[in-house]
C-alpha cells in the first residue's frame, strides 16, 4: 500500500491517494485453442481447418463445456509462400486458421480437456493461450477498495496530526485505476487432473486506490 499526500495551499484541506489490494483464488481457466491447416487451395485448407476445430469442440463439449462457454474468436486464410533457389518466392499452397474461446470452470478437470483437445485435432492444433481467472471479481474487488479506503483514511489522519490538526468532513472523493486486470500471484492450491500438466490456480490479486480530500481542521 502508499499514498501520495496534497495539502491545500491555504492549509484548509488535504488530499491523499490511497491504494490497497486483495486476492482470491481463481474460479475459471480462459483457454484459446486454435487451428493451423496448409493445403494445396484455399477450399482444402479451409476444411481441414474447420474438420480439425469441429474436433476440438466435440471433445469440450464431450467434457461438460457449455455452448455458451465456447466462442470461435477468428478465421483467416492466406498464401503460403516458400523460397526456391532460381525460382524466388513461390505459391506452395495455402495456410487456413482458426481458433475457440474457451472458458473451463472446473478446475480439477480442466488440464485432462485441454490436453485432449488439443490431441484431438493432432500438429494442427495449437494452444495460443491460457488464463487463470475469477468469473465474478466484485466481492475482493470490493475489499480492494476498502483496502485503499483505510490506507488513505490513515495517512491523511497521521499528516494532520504532524500538523498539528484534524480531519474534518471528506470533500471529494475519485475513484483511481491502478492497471489493467488481476495479476496472478503465488500457488497456493494443486487442481489435480488426469492428464496433462498440472494447474496451479494459485491466487489473483485486485489492486484498487482512492484519493479522497479532507477538511483540515485547526486545533485550538
């Protein structure tokens, strides 16, 4: 925790920026599992690729996976291009790609899905990204806040005792954004699984700061 104090140039306010934090232990795994297909024309590679993440989805869904869990995040396909002594660059066929957003939400088994997801569609799939994250983040969200409430209320209060004053009534109060999303801390649970390597959902960490500006009262 810190703060950043501002005493008011007629010395009858002060400002002060509080910060505090809080963990939880993640609750979902946000997995994006993808496609690579070459062939010799676009309407090869095309249907590889959807036959390999038609693959993908039947063994999540296999799994218990929601429809609503499962989300296809793109589709591009383009040239594939090689070098060739004497030749230069040349059109060796075409490369089709593809991909699923995917949110698991139970942990124990999650590891065991995605390696038999990825299995399913065997060199043409690709793991592009795993995620440990909570489905609804307002309740440590909330005791972030009163976190960075208390760090604030506590230096303000010692400054204006240093000054030989008090606090009086709150004047303003800004809601501050410290950075973008959780930040994954130490393990501090094994999800087991079946298959595959381990998760270790470990904690998430929600950081939250306040400035808030007081009356500062004079003592007599």
């Amino acid at each position: 925790m810190g703060q950043e104090p501002h005493v008011g140039a007629d010395n009858a306010t002060i400002t002060v920026t509080g910060t505090g934090w809080a963990e939880a232990v993640p609750d979902v795994m946000l997995v994006s599992i993808g496609v690579e297909c070459r062939a010799e024309s676009v309407g090869e590679a095309y249907a590889a690729a959807g036959k390999d993440l038609a693959a993908v989805g039947t063994v999540l869904r296999g799994r218990g996976v929601a429809p609503d869990d499962i989300r296809s995040t793109g589709l591009a396909v383009r040239a594939d291009l090689a070098w060739r002594d004497g030749e230069g660059q040349r059109l060796v066929g075409y490369v089709a790609s593809s991909s699923l957003a995917v949110r698991l939400r139970d942990l124990s088994s999650a590891s065991a899905a995605v390696s038999e997801a990825v299995r399913s569609g065997g060199d043409n799939v690709r793991l592009n990204n795993l995620q440990l994250a909570l489905a609804d983040d307002s309740a440590v969200r909330a005791r972030a806040r009163d976190a960075a409430w208390q760090d604030a209320l506590s230096a303000a209060a010692q400054y204006a005792t240093l000054a030989s004053s008090s606090l009086g009534s709150v004047l303003s109060i800004t809601d501050q954004r410290p950075g973008p999303g959780p930040v994954p801390v130490a393990g501090l649970q094994r999800a087991s699984a079946t298959e595959g390597p381990p998760v270790e959902p470990g904690a998430n960490r929600v950081e939250a700061a306040v400035a808030v500006t007081w009356e500062l009262q004079q003592q007599q």
